[in-house]
C-alpha cells in the first residue's frame, strides 16, 4: 500500500506521521478527520507494534504454573504482533529481525505443547527458554528443539519468510531486479513445499530459508547497482536443500 505518512488534522491542526504513529487519528484531539501533506505516497506495510511478553514470564516463575496455563494469553499477544507487523515502512525496506521470527516459532511451539498432553520436561523447558529469547527481542538459534517442537521451528521459520516475501514482491513492483526476482520466485516453491510438510523440516533448511530471505533483502536494499554475488551466493544455498 501506498501512503502519504505526513498527516494534518482538520479539526486542530496539528500533524503527525502516520508512519511512526501508524493511525489516522489525530494524536492532539482524536479527530478521524485529516488529509495528507506529503507530495508523494511512500510504499508502506508496517504498524508500529511492541511485543510485551514480562506478565507471562513473570507467570511463569511461578512453580505451579505451567506454560500450557498460558497459552490464551500468550497466543493472543503474539498474534497481536504478528498481524501488525510489516517490513517496509515509509518506503524504506526494513530486514526480517529475529523476534518476529521468533514470536512465529512460538505461536506453534505453544500451541503443540498444549495439544500434547503427554509432552516431555524437556519440551516445556524448550518452549520457556524460547518464550524468554523473544521477550528479549530475540530467538532461539543455539538450542536445537527436541520432538514435535522442530515443525515448531520450520513452521515459525516458513510463516516468518512468507511475510516477508510478500512485503518483498510489493518492492521488487515498485524497484524491478529481475535477477532478485527470480530467486524470490525459486524462495517462493521452496515454501510451498515446507507448508505441504507442515512446517517438519530440519533446522538446517529453516536456517537456509531464512539466509536466502534476508539476502534478497539486503539485495533489494541495494538495488541494481549493487553486487549480484549475495544473490548467487543466496541460490547457491537455496539449490543445496535437500
């Protein structure tokens, strides 16, 4: 979507951007009345949003309660985030940061745990070291998940990469590189093909999807006049998954 960030309220005056503020409401009075001062729109797909996950690790300390307790809560904080978030904003390309990717991993994470009734000590160890990595803005990467938590990952790692390829299509409309798109295109088939599995892929493919991600947007970043070695490099490794 294309925007004019810099709004003007009718009813006081006052002005704001839409890009930090990321409403059409006027921050002074409340007023839903404004018109755009920027002489061109700016391809935008982001929200500003903030992930606060401290009242759920803070629940968590407790010893009687377990992670499946939270799940509501947590589910509906993460899916708050997820939905806000995007990757361009104001016309500039943002790059596909790991508590997004994270925030994903979990949402699946949790919601396996609490589908499996028997899960082990060690998932839920797994899926609270994970909960904390992305309250820190972070994620696990070190920490290999055990069981039916590794379709957690590839399917965090998939959902992650698919927002991102479509905030990448909307550049590439608007800044052509054809050799990029190709390979968004190449990206594209191999997500189909771990959607069709469900997300059960090893971590290595995961991390490869992902590398392959943020190279096209180091490449779009760019544009033509950069190298085409980190495009090659990023098809290189795409065409070396198994």
């Amino acid at each position: 979507m294309k925007i004019r960030g810099k709004r003007e309220c009718r009813s006081c005056g006052e002005t704001w951007s839409y890009y930090e503020t990321g409403s059409v409401a006027c921050p002074a009075c409340g007023s839903l009345k404004s018109v755009g001062r920027d002489d061109d729109r700016a391809l935008h797909t982001d929200t500003p949003a903030t992930l606060d996950l401290t009242p759920i690790v803070a629940q968590i300390a407790d010893d009687d309660v377990r992670i499946e307790d939270c799940r509501d809560e947590l589910s509906d904080r993460l899916r708050a985030y997820t939905r806000k978030r995007g990757f361009i904003r104001g016309g500039e390309l943002r790059d596909l940061d790991d508590q997004y990717v994270g925030a994903r991993e979990l949402l699946h994470a949790v919601d396996i745990l609490a589908r499996h009734r028997d899960s082990s000590d060690l998932a839920r160890l797994y899926v609270i070291e994970l909960l904390r990595s992305v309250a820190d803005g972070d994620r696990l990467t070190e920490t290999e998940p055990p069981g039916a938590l590794v379709a957690a990952r590839g399917s965090g790692v998939t959902d992650a990469v698919e927002a991102y390829r479509r905030d990448l299509r909307s550049w590439f409309d608007e800044h052509p590189d054809p050799p990029a798109e190709q390979l968004l295109s190449s990206l594209r088939d191999r997500i189909k093909r771990a959607e069709a599995l469900d997300g059960k892929i090893s971590s290595e493919e995961a991390a490869a999807l992902l590398d392959v991600a943020r190279s096209l947007g180091e490449a779009a970043r760019e544009g033509q006049a950069g190298s085409d070695e980190p495009i090659q490099a990023a098809r290189d490794r795409l065409d070396a998954i198994r």
